[in-house]
C-alpha cells in the first residue's frame, strides 16, 4: 500500500470523501455529543475536508476551512446558497481569521496529519473566543497499534494517509500551554452503531473481532480568559 502525505492524498480522495466510515460515523457520533447548542454561535470547522458536517446545524455563521483545494470544491456547490455557512482554503495552522472570532472550534481527525500537533492546539486556542469550547478529535492510538490505518481507494489502488501518533497525555499538555482547559476526554469505540458498515462492505468477522476497539480519541476544551 503506497503511503501518502495528506497534501498529496486528499486531492485524490476528494471524489468519494462523502462516504461514512465506520471511524467516521463514530467520530461524528462523538462530536455531536460534546458539541453545545449551537443557536446563534460562530462555529468554525478546522480542516472540514468537503464541509459535509456544517450543514443544517442551525448556528448563527458556520465556517469551514481545508488546506486542500479539491475537497473544499467538492463541498462548495452542496453549500451554495445558504449565506450563513462558507468554506474557503487555509491551513489550520495559520487562519486568516482575528483573535476571538468562534465560540465553538471544532478540529476533526486533522491532527494527526501534522508533525508538531502543538502548532494547531495554538491556532485554535488564538480563533476562540474566551469561554468559547474547542473540540479535537483525532486517530485513537490503540486504533494504530491494532493495525488501523486511515486508507481510502482512488481508482484500483488503495493508499494510506501518512499519520503522526500523538499521546492523549501530549495532547492535553500542548492544549494546555495554549490556554485550553480541559474539561471532556471520550474513546470512541467499536459498537452496535457502526454494525451496519462493516456488514456492508463484508467484514462482519472483523466487527466481531473489533468490538470494543477504541478508535477515535475526542477532547473537549474551554478557552480561558
């Protein structure tokens, strides 16, 4: 299998990336359960890959940016049309926005595609307004060590997304030193929930072995004052 920085993956990934995931539906099942109300707050989605997630969430402005062009081209016209929600093209490590511009960030399974995951854990803290929540999810590291791997199919080859592993404790100290206080840590693990995957694709020997994996890590934060 042909292992691929994320700049080079995502432009060949951007056609099919509307298609769950077992590790994506987990993820969302998560994000959703930790996310506050969003009426009449700023929601900004950190490496929102198509924008697929900001639709019809009923914030006040719901943004979205990605470093790679395709996926956000991919969204745009799903998008179009409603003025409260936009996509545009930046990397999470330096946004093209103020200080204080969102009471809700959220960081979805970005992380891991960058080396130093203190530089985002910086950013996000910097875009959120004080008391505003932060919500990161990443790739669980026990979901790497029992062989998962973030993976997709262009055409008849399979390829692998580069990924960096990073500690839930060197997470929570890089949070930290940005100003983000703790205040959620959840696994997401392998359940009744994403049966329906696996059974689809013909991996139902696989969700018996997997069950109670953890494979998706989410941390939630507050911004301090």
């Amino acid at each position: 299998m042909t292992i691929l920085a994320a700049s080079e993956a995502y432009p060949l990934w951007a056609p099919n990336y509307a298609a769950e995931t077992a590790i994506s539906w987990i993820e969302n099942e998560l994000v959703s359960a930790l996310t506050p109300p969003l009426a009449g707050l700023r929601l900004l989605d950190a490496g929102c890959g198509t924008g697929r997630r900001l639709r019809d969430l009923g914030a006040k402005q719901a943004v979205g940016v990605d470093l790679c062009r395709e996926m956000v081209d991919a969204g745009a016209a799903d998008l179009r049309g409603n003025p409260r929600v936009k996509i545009l093209t930046a990397d999470v490590r330096a946004m093209p926005f103020a200080a204080g511009s969102f009471d809700v960030v959220w960081c979805r399974l970005v992380i891991g595609h960058v080396r130093d995951c203190g530089s985002i854990y910086r950013e996000l803290a910097r875009v959120t307004a004080p008391g505003g929540r932060v919500i990161v999810t990443d790739f669980h590291e026990a979901a790497y060590a029992a062989g998962h791997r973030r993976s997709f199919r262009a055409g008849d080859e399979v390829f692998e997304v580069e990924h960096h592993v990073h500690s839930m404790a060197k997470q929570l100290r890089e949070a930290a030193g940005a100003g983000l206080e703790n205040v959620a840590v959840r696994p997401g693990r392998v359940g009744a929930s994403v049966e329906h995957i696996y059974r689809s694709t013909g991996k139902s020997d696989l969700f018996l072995e997997q069950v109670g994996l953890p494979v998706v890590l989410a941390l939630s934060f507050r911004r301090g004052a």
